[in-house]
C-alpha cells in the first residue's frame, strides 16, 4: 500500500531516464543524505520535546505547556535560542580540535543511516557487512569526545572526555559480542538479511533465542549512548556537563543532536536485530506498510531508554567499569556458548 | 561494490557540509562580542589557577589494553559467526578453545586487580 520505497524508485528511474550513470549515483546519494539528514533534524525535534513530556509526566509535572499544543513548538523555540547565542570559544582552547570535535561527533551518529533498514526496501545502502558497519562508525563518537574533553582546555571537560573514553571502550566489547548470537542465528551481516530472517511472525524474532543477547546489548548500548544511568561523562551535580562545558551556541547543538540521533540508533538496532525490523507481529497485519512498524517499534524503545532515565540513579564510575568487565562481557561468551549449542543441538 | 561504499564517502561530505552551514548560518545572525572575561574558563565561577592540558592520570589504560585484545578477538569472530551454522560442530570447538584463553586472560587480569578502578 502506502510503501515508501516505491516513491525514491520511481524517482531514482526518473532520473536514470535523463542522466548518465555516474551522475545518477552521485544525485542519489546526495538526496538520501539530505533526505536522511531532514528527517533526523524532525526526529530529533520531536524526541527533544517526548523526552520533556515524558520526564515530566513521570515526575507529575506538566512539561513545557505554553509554546503550542502541550508544549509541541518548544524545541522549536529551543532551537531559535541555540542559533542566535554567542560562540564563545575560550581563549585558552586548542582551537581546531575544539572546532571538530561537535562536528565528528555529529557526522559519526549520522553515518549509521546509511545501512538501516527503515522499511521494505526502504534502505540506502544495503551494505553485506551492515552490523559490522555500524559498530565501527559509531564508534568514532569516542574520539569526538576526547576530542571536545582536551580541545576545551577545562578541568571539567577533560575528565568528562576522559571518563567516556574509559566508559565507551568499555562497553564497546560487551555490546559487539551480544550481537555476534543474532549474527550466528541470522548467518548474515547484512541489515536487510537479519531483517529477513525473521520474517513470518512474531515467534520467528530473534528476542525470543537471544533473551541474553538482547539484554547485554541494549545495557552496553544504553552505555555506548551515554544515557541515564550511564551518563557519568556528562554528570550534571559533579561535573557540571562533563565534555561539553564550554561549548554554546550551535556547536553545542550538534552535540545535543547527536545524543538523540544515537538514541534511535541504537533502538533502530535493537529492532532490526531482535524484533523483526520492519515485518508485521503476525502476517494478518501486513496491510499495515512496513516503515510503520519499524518506526514504531523504534519509538518503543526509545520510550523505554527514557523510561531508565528516570528509574535509575546514575551509577558510580568504578561499579560502571567493574559491571561491563565482570558481569556484561562473561555473561556476553556465555551467550554465545550457548547460541553455539543450541545451534548444533537444533540444527536437524 | 566500491559504488556501496562510495555512498558512505559522499556521506562524510554531506554529514560535514550539513554542520559547516549550520555553524555558518549560526555565525549570520549571532551576536558576536566577545571580552576576556567571557573567554575564562569555566570553573564555577572561580579565575582558573592553572593550565588544564596538564599531565593527567589517565586511569584507563590497563582497560585500553584489553579492550584492544577483545576487539581484534571480536574481529576473528564474526567471519566465524556467519558461517558457524555450515561449519558445525568442528568450528564450535575451535572457537571455545579460542575464547578459552582468551577469557583465561581476563580471569588473570582480574586476579591482578587490572580491572579495578583506583
């Protein structure tokens, strides 16, 4: 029905009709970044304000209120502010590596759209080491931090640069090693073939063979993402904001941005990898399109990753180490023993 | 194949492109006044007494190492990973030995009190 992948095919052989080869490549990939690219701006305005709302709901507030229906404009509002506020790059700051860092940070949440699966076909770049892809590129936020941490030349930054680091790389393991049991179930690497491994239903989705796997990764990735009850870089009551201390205006911006661009990454993951990506519960709701589903799904999860921000007290740095090295990564082996098993057990 | 990845190089351009412009944007209708004052650092309202890219105790370098170790592992196990189910029972048994010794190697870091944040 009202599938979204017929539309950028329609265009995408309207354009190969009246340009060359080579140009039709480079046009395309131009427009899915920028399509791409409008779409995360919206997502991220939208999940500015639901995390408001929902912070306040679950505190018994109210929320932003005044600036449109309960409150909708006020990102909006937000973003006006950013814009107009002075630059103030301190005088004392390593001037390049302060100026990059915002912008590698932005750049790497935003280079792991290439590869996911939004919808039936709905995909830019169908890449055969799609997983892989993405662990490796959005990584690349833990040198942007660094960077922002050394860059702003301030006590407060640099310990929060420097406890990310620690914090990132940490988690970095258990988080690659959970989803290595999806991948052994879905024997491909592939965005689209894990997706399609787990077609039919619901009872084919991988959270039901990976419940560790899926614990593991969205406890590492929730780290990875510096979220609540991970959020040690940033600390607000003792380090003020950690990295981002001394960044205003639009620079601080992108760093805002990238943190609710990887929240849906991570909950666009846990979908593809464990609830079926974009196929239907059961095949009787397949009327519904798929982009439907995956958005859903994804707006789910980032429901729940708000939900633990408000349930759990922020954890200590040395349990926050001692938890991914002790407990995250044996219990990630001991998944993977036992998915090995239960492949060789069940094969026939 | 080199046209899939050619989209993740145009990609970088337009990610970058996207930031520059906002920045530039930014810089159109900001104002712009700054005064030594404003330039300090922040240090809760305090005149900063010292230089911060100072010599600093960068406590997580044992971790650095393993992790290092267990990243190029994970490398080794993907490929592994996506063939397992043709390989079979062979291919599980090498793999155990493999993550073996590999997690003998945390249990000696951890008895060593390497992971330990002090």
């Amino acid at each position: 029905m009202l599938e979204l992948n017929v539309i950028f095919e329609a265009v995408h052989r309207w354009l190969e009709g009246i340009l060359p080869q080579g140009l039709v490549t480079l046009i395309s990939a131009l427009g899915t970044g920028g399509i791409v690219l409008a779409f995360l701006s919206i997502l991220a305005l939208f999940l500015v304000w639901w995390e408001r709302k929902v912070s306040a709901h679950m505190q018994q507030r109210l929320g932003p209120m005044r600036t449109g229906w309960h409150g909708v404009l006020q990102t909006i509002a937000d973003g006006v502010k950013l814009v107009q506020k002075e630059d103030l790059i301190p005088s004392t700051a390593d001037r390049p590596v302060y100026f990059w860092a915002p912008v590698i940070c932005f750049v790497a949440a935003f280079m792991a759209y290439l590869v996911i699966p939004f919808g039936r076909g709905l995909i830019v770049q169908d890449l055969n080491i799609g997983i892989l892809y993405i662990i490796a590129i959005t990584t690349f936020t833990v040198v942007s931090l660094l960077m922002a941490g050394w860059g702003s030349n301030n006590k407060w930054a640099l310990l929060g640069g420097m406890r990310s680091a620690a914090q990132i790389v940490s988690y970095e393991v258990p988080l690659t090693l959970s989803i290595l049991g999806a991948v052994m179930l879905a024997e491909t690497l592939s965005m689209v073939g894990i997706v399609q491994s787990q077609a039919g239903g619901f009872w084919n989705w991988l959270i039901f063979r990976q419940p560790i796997g899926f614990i593991v990764y969205y406890i590492a990735a929730t780290a990875e993402a510096n979220r609540t009850p991970f959020d040690i870089p940033e600390a607000e009551q003792e380090l003020v904001a950690g990295f981002n201390v001394e960044y205003s205006g639009m620079k601080f911006a992108m760093f805002f941005l990238a943190e609710f661009v990887n929240m849906f990454t991570i909950s666009a993951i846990a979908v593809t990898l464990f609830f079926g990506g974009w196929n239907a519960p059961h095949p009787i709701f397949n009327f519904v399109p798929s982009w439907i589903w995956f958005m859903g799904k994804s707006l789910v999860s980032v429901f729940i990753l708000m939900w633990f921000r408000w349930t759990y007290p922020r954890i200590r740095v040395d349990q926050l180490m001692g938890f991914a090295w002790k407990f995250l990564l044996p219990l990630a082996f001991l998944n993977i023993i036992l998915t090995g098993l239960g492949v060789l057990i069940f094969r026939n | 194949m080199v046209g899939n990845y050619g989209y993740a190089g145009v990609w970088v351009l337009v990610g970058i492109g996207f930031v520059l412009f906002t920045f530039f944007f930014a810089r159109l209708i900001r104002p712009q006044r700054p005064n030594p004052n404003k330039l300090k650092n922040y240090e809760c309202g305090e005149f900063p007494f010292s230089d911060s890219q100072l010599q600093f105790n960068v406590r997580y370098y044992i971790f650095a190492l393993i992790f290092v170790i267990f990243d190029v592992e994970v490398v080794f196990l993907f490929p592994w990973a996506v063939v397992f189910k043709s390989l079979g029972l062979f291919a599980f048994v090498e793999m155990l030995i493999f993550i073996a010794i590999l997690l003998f190697g945390l249990a000696y870091a951890w008895k060593k009190g390497a992971l330990k944040w002090v």
